[in-house]
C-alpha cells in the first residue's frame, strides 16, 4: 500500500514545514554573504575606532579610480595592486571591502573627515598632509621618475676626457640643459622641480592629471614627464614602443614613500594598521601582490 504524504498531512503542517524551509534558506544566504569580524576587533571597547568597524563589518577603502596598475576596471584577474593590497587588509580585519574613489586630494580630505577608513591610492606621505590626516609606515617604495625624450638627450661626444653621461635617474636632467618638464599640479614632484635648485634651469608645466601629462609629452608639448617611479615603470610595461622614443629615469633620485591614509585621532587604529603593514611586509604579502604586476605585463589588456 502505498502512503499518500500529501493527504496524510493536515495543511497547516505543509504550511509550517514551507515556513521553516524558507526561514532556513534565508538564513543560510545571510550567513553565506556575512563577514565576521576578526574577534580582536569585537573585543575592543565600545566607542573605539576598531570596535567601530566590527560593528559595521564593512571597511571602507580609498582608491584613485583607472589607474593602472593600481585600479584596473573590468579586469577580475588583475583588478589593480591597490585593490588587492585593499582586499587583504580588509580580509585579515575580518570585514568586507567597500571600495571608494576619488583624486588624491578628494582621498585625503575624505580620510581626514572620517568618511573613508582608509585610502591607498598612491599617496605620498610628507608633514603638511600629515597635519591633516594620519600616515602609515609605506606599503610601496618609489621615487620620483621620469620620461626623457632622446631627442633632448646631448649630443654624444667620443672624447676620452669627456665620456659619454648615463641618464638614469631624475638628478640627471641638469645635464640635458633647459627642458619643458611636464608634471601633475599639487603633487609632491611638481614640489620637487620647484623647489629643489637641481630643477631651476627647466621650465616647470603643470597639468590636472599624469594622463594629460604624459599626452603632452607624447605630442612633443613637452621634453619630459615626472611622475612616480611606479607610474613610470608602468607605463612602460603597458607600452613597451614608448621605450624607442624615451628613456625611462628611475634609479633613486629621493626615497617616496606609498602609505595608508587613515582618519586622525585615534592612536590605536594607527598603531593597529602600521603593525598589519609591517607584518604584510614580513610575510612577503605585498611583495607577492606587487610582483603580479611588475615582474610582468601579464595584467595589460
């Protein structure tokens, strides 16, 4: 004899055991996208940055947005350096990543008014941003750089007295003469070329963005582009023909250091977020990431 489920059980059971279905699917989707604090940060103390952002789950990171290679939209391989290093930041906190973008100034200014938890983006820690935000030791080395055409290079002399001079790093355009040097406004190397005395024979041009500079350079406006050493490492990597027409200058000139951006006032944040810098250092996690994307151009598209 065969038993007829359906007509065995009353319909307020079939009703109960559809609810009790559904309540276990919620609950398994809600528990599938949660992301748990790591439990350091619940235990810290009401009211503390930290505790804070164990309540919230979500982490709120700064980028500059289609920079490669730090943001690298539409690419889920190689979705940018920052993006990544962002990623595991927010992944040992135990929070979810929530990726926000803007320029380098609206980044800090953001930072400093508490609406970002923390920015990468390629920011270069000095005094004066200091005063207004705080920095973390550097996850990223570099220093300024740039592209110099060959076409302003001098002419070449086979003299024994007066060999022939390497150009390899940005001190080495005083020896090229006066340059149209084009460099991005506010930033710490268009500092550089005004203020340090090695520079005061070049023409100093700024422009909004490194991409404007760089089109500049591109269309003879201009003899050279400073930028950092990243950014130019970079852009050789993503056009290896730049190469025939400009000689990329990136040997230390001065050390620039790459922080991470955090909102002033709380002591332990910071001490928290330097420790998981040094540790990701120690551990070789950033080299690790940085190695995707300058060991090889495998992330140009």
């Amino acid at each position: 004899m065969k038993l007829d489920l359906r007509s065995s059980m009353s319909s307020k059971t079939v009703s109960r055991l559809r609810i009790g279905l559904t309540a276990i699917l919620v609950i398994s989707v809600v528990l599938a996208n949660t992301v748990w604090a790591a439990p350091g940060l619940s235990e810290r103390p009401k009211g503390s940055y930290l505790r804070k952002l164990a309540d919230a789950g979500v982490l709120r990171i700064g980028l500059q947005k289609n920079v490669p290679p730090f943001h690298i939209p539409g690419n889920e391989e190689y979705p940018g350096l920052d993006v990544e290093i962002g990623r595991a930041i927010a992944e040992h906190m135990g929070l979810k990543p929530q990726f926000v973008f803007g320029d380098l100034d609206q980044l800090i200014d953001l930072a400093a008014q508490g609406k970002i938890d923390v920015a990468l983006g390629g920011i270069s820690s000095d005094l004066e941003r200091s005063l207004r935000a705080n920095f973390t030791e550097p996850y990223l080395k570099t220093t300024p750089a740039a592209l110099l055409n060959r076409k302003s290079l001098p002419p070449e002399t086979s003299s024994v007295d007066f060999p022939r001079k390497k150009f390899e790093s940005l001190l080495d355009l005083r020896y090229a003469g006066s340059l149209k040097i084009g460099v991005k406004q506010g930033t710490t190397n268009e500092e550089i070329l005004k203020t340090d005395t090695e520079f005061s024979m070049h023409q100093i041009v700024t422009f909004d963005s490194n991409e404007q500079a760089l089109q500049a350079l591109l269309a003879g406006e201009v003899d050279a582009f400073v930028a950092d050493g990243v950014y130019i490492q970079a852009q050789t990597i993503m056009n290896k023909e730049l190469l025939s027409r400009f000689i990329p200058l990136l040997a230390v000139y001065r050390e620039e250091h790459l922080s991470l951006v955090l909102p002033p006032g709380d002591a332990e944040y910071w001490l928290y977020m330097n420790f998981m810098v040094k540790e990701m250092h120690r551990t070789g996690e950033i080299k690790k990431i940085y190695d995707r994307y300058f060991s090889s151009g495998s992330w140009v598209q």
